[in-house]
C-alpha cells in the first residue's frame, strides 16, 4: 500500500510510484481531506453543549409530585 498527501497547484498531477507497483494493477482514488477539530478541549465541548441547549425553555420541577398509584390506574 502507497499513501501520499498532496497539495495540487494544477489540475494535472503526475505520481511517483515505488518500483513494486510497476507491472501490478494499481488504483488510484483523490479524496479531498476535510480539516476537523477531533480533538477539542473538554471546555470546548461543554461549552459547545451548553451554547446549543441553552436556548430552549427550562421548567422548574422542584414542586413535580409523581403519584405511581394514580399512574398505573387503568380503570
């Protein structure tokens, strides 16, 4: 297996291969690389967290009473 990361200044490229490839049958894909933060800071992603559901609108349930009789009454 061959890897190499390019930059391309052109539309037309021409690739070195290892001498082992020669004569073989070779596939070539292009993929173009997005750059993405894998590895932000805890802070970072509380603070992403946190930014994101801040905007919905909280319920206070300090005075929520929960009858378990009165929920599994089926009559």
């Amino acid at each position: 297996m061959f890897t190499q990361t390019i930059i391309p200044d052109k539309a037309s490229i021409t690739i070195q291969l290892p001498e082992s490839f020669v004569g073989e049958e070779v596939r070539v894909i292009a993929v173009v690389e997005k750059k993405t933060d894998v590895m932000k800071s805890l802070s970072d992603r509380l603070k992403a967290v946190k930014d994101k559901y801040s905007v919905y609108p909280r319920v206070n349930l300090s005075d929520f009473t929960f009858d378990r009789e009165e929920a599994n009454d089926f009559d």
